[in-house]
C-alpha cells in the first residue's frame, strides 16, 4: 500500500501491541477500518458528484448553443424577408432564459397529451357496436 514490505508491517504491529496494549488495538483497529472506509466512501460520492456536474454542464452548454443558433436563425429569417414590414421590427436582443426555454417546451407536449385524449374516447365510441333494433 506504502511501499512497504511485510517486515516492515510486523515491525509497527509489534510497536502497536507493546504500545496500547492487547486490549486496544483490537478496538483502534476497528475504528481505523471504519474511519478508512468512510473515506473511501466519501471519496466515491464525491467522484459521483463531480460526474454529474460535468453532465449538467454539458447539457447546459447544447442548450446554450441551440439557442444561439435559434437566434441566428431568427435574426437570418428577420433580415432576409422579401417584403418590408409597415412598421419597422427591432432587432431581436432578448435573450430567452433556459428556464422559459424548457417551459416552451414542456407545454407543448402538455397539449399534445390532453389534444389527444378526447380523440382516444371518441375512437372507443367507434369501436363500440350500435344497439340493436328488436
């Protein structure tokens, strides 16, 4: 582990038990195998923290990107239009936030959903077989 070999080992061992005594080491040795892994699982949280970071950052970073090109693209459409407008347009400066973006997307598929369970019903009406005329 720190380079050492296993007389060195026997040798802090011996040290150890000469020092607190039979009675002691057995319960430092508990509390440093607890106290290591402790760290260890620390250590992999952390790691696992930093992993997400790196992905919400990533993530970020596309939906930043998205954006601009969605603005270049507008102002692109803006400035090539064939006919001019009566009134003139401002150049589009507003910047949209990530959260009003993920909005604009979410309500859409909101609608979507709802649009499409009355028409589910109605095809069960369909499906249904028409009373019979005695």
């Amino acid at each position: 582990m720190f380079g050492m070999g296993m007389p060195e080992i026997i040798l802090i061992l011996a040290i150890a038990l000469i020092v607190l005594g039979p009675k002691k080491l057995p319960e430092i040795a508990k509390s440093l195998g607890r106290g290591i892994s402790e760290f260890k699982k620390a250590t992999q949280e952390f790691k696992e923290n930093m992993e997400v970071e790196d992905d919400l950052k990533d993530a970020r970073d596309t939906i930043k990107g998205v954006k601009r090109d969605l603005e270049d693209t507008v102002r692109q459409s803006v400035h090539a239009s064939p006919t001019p407008s009566p009134t003139p347009t401002p150049p589009v400066v507003d910047a949209v936030s990530e959260d009003e973006l993920e909005h604009t997307v979410e309500e859409p598929a909101a609608e979507v959903s709802e649009e499409s369970a009355p028409q589910e019903s109605g095809q069960e009406d369909e499906l249904k077989e028409p009373p019979k005329d005695d």
